[in-house]
C-alpha cells in the first residue's frame, strides 16, 4: 500500500492554492481510501464510487483546505494523508464488541451491505470511493466558483485514477447519479483511464460501460427512487451473471 500512498502524497502536493477563496474555506478533510485486508483477499474485487462525502472528517476540526495545502503551521502532507487513512479506516460502523453494525440509516451504506450480502462476500471486501475527495460545508463542491470547481475535479480524478489502476478492480459501480456526473465520469475514463465502450444505457438512471477490462455502472445514488431501485437491483444480477456465467451461453 506504500505506492499508493506515495502517490496520495505527490498528487496532493500539486494543489493549486491560488485556485481557491481561503477566505471562505469550508472544504471537508480529503477522503483516501485504503482498502482492507478482506478486498485482497476476495476472488471479486468491487470498487462502490459515491460522489462526494458529507462532512468527512470536520467534527475533529482536521478539515479546510488551506490544511490540504500545507498552509497550516505544523501539519505536512504526510500527516494530512496520515490522518485521512485513519479516518476511512473507521468509516464503517463497528459495534462494541468489534463486529461490524449492519444497521445503517445512511442508504448509501446499506447498499454497500446489501452488495456484500447478495454476493457473499465481507463488506470490507469492497472499496468504498468517491468521484470528489472533497465535499464544501456537508454538501456538492460543484456549486462553488468555476476555478474551485476545476481544482477539485482534477486533483479528485488523478487520486481515483491512481485508486483504480492500484488496486485494479473487476467492477466499477459509480453510485453517483447522472446529472451532475457524467461528464465527471467521462473526464476520469478518457484522460486518465483507457476510454470507455458503452453496454447499454438507460437514460438517467443506469450506463453499463467497460474501460480496459473493468465492468462498470453508473447508478443513481442510493437514496434515489421511482424506478431506480430496479437499476440497483439489475446492477447485481449482472455482477452474479457476470461471475457465474451460465454454461449453455457460449
């Protein structure tokens, strides 16, 4: 994990400080995942992209950017990115005893547990990521000023770049809704990935795409309803078709 790390720390350090209003700095801490042990160890490697978190490590204080930035006396980027894995590693919630608590009111958690149960693996097994590595003030970055904007999609596209070509998933759900992120997505595939050849689409609610050899869709975020419920359900039956092909199709 020490590469990915590294690569963390480089990308981090290419932030542009003159892109962005300090002044008004309500950005969240940067989100790093790592995966645990159990994703290795799975013979299906799953990658559940959100796109963006809400409020990720602010109640400690440890959030803004202008900390990103190294611009807070005392706090390096080492310790930032330090700080940001520890955080993810305690992002699913564990009971007293250390098991883990499958009982969630986030809806995007439940569909993560819902996954990992349908296809019997831990929910550790699977990687929980997200478009944006920042959100501003618990909600979407994207209504900042266009030069934020821009920051921030880059700098988040060359980390989840970095996470895919790492940890070189299987599958790809981006849980990320359509509207606001597909030209997010489509950024991510032709200027840091492979391309994309696109399976199917259903207007606004689900795209089947491969870039290089991962499977990936884009769903609407968990929460969503009317008709996308069924584009969630679809999603799996095509990861359990997928990994379990029927003999007589040839």
């Amino acid at each position: 994990m020490e590469t990915l790390i590294n690569t963390y720390r480089q990308i981090l350090l290419e932030l542009n400080a003159h892109s962005f209003n300090l002044e008004e700095d309500k950005y969240s801490g940067v989100f790093l995942p790592i995966p645990f042990d159990e994703y290795w160890h799975s013979p299906v490697k799953i990658m559940l992209v959100g796109r963006e978190t809400a409020g990720w490590n602010t109640l400690n204080g440890k959030n803004t950017m202008s900390r990103v930035l190294g611009l807070i006396p005392g706090i390096t980027t080492e310790q930032v990115v330090e700080e940001a894995i520890a955080r993810y590693r305690q992002h699913l919630p564990v009971k007293k005893d250390g098991t883990l608590n499958l009982k969630s009111r986030s809806r995007f958690i439940q569909y993560h547990f819902r996954l990992a149960r349908e296809l019997e693996m831990p929910p550790q097994a699977i990687v929980y990521a997200n478009l944006l590595a920042w959100d501003y003030d618990r909600h979407t970055p994207l209504t900042r000023p266009e030069n934020e904007v821009q920051e921030v999609i880059t700098v988040s596209l060359k980390l989840l770049a970095a996470q895919i070509k790492h940890l070189e998933p299987d599958f790809i759900i981006f849980a990320s809704g359509a509207r606001r992120t597909d030209y997010i997505i489509k950024q991510l595939l032709t200027g840091h990935l492979d391309g994309y050849e696109t399976s199917s689409v259903i207007p606004g609610k689900l795209w089947e795409f491969k870039t290089g050899s991962v499977i990936c869709f884009r769903i609407a975020h968990p929460r969503a309803m009317r008709g996308h419920q069924k584009c969630r359900d679809e999603v799996i039956e095509r990861i359990k078709q997928l990994c379990n092909p029927s003999p007589y199709v040839h």
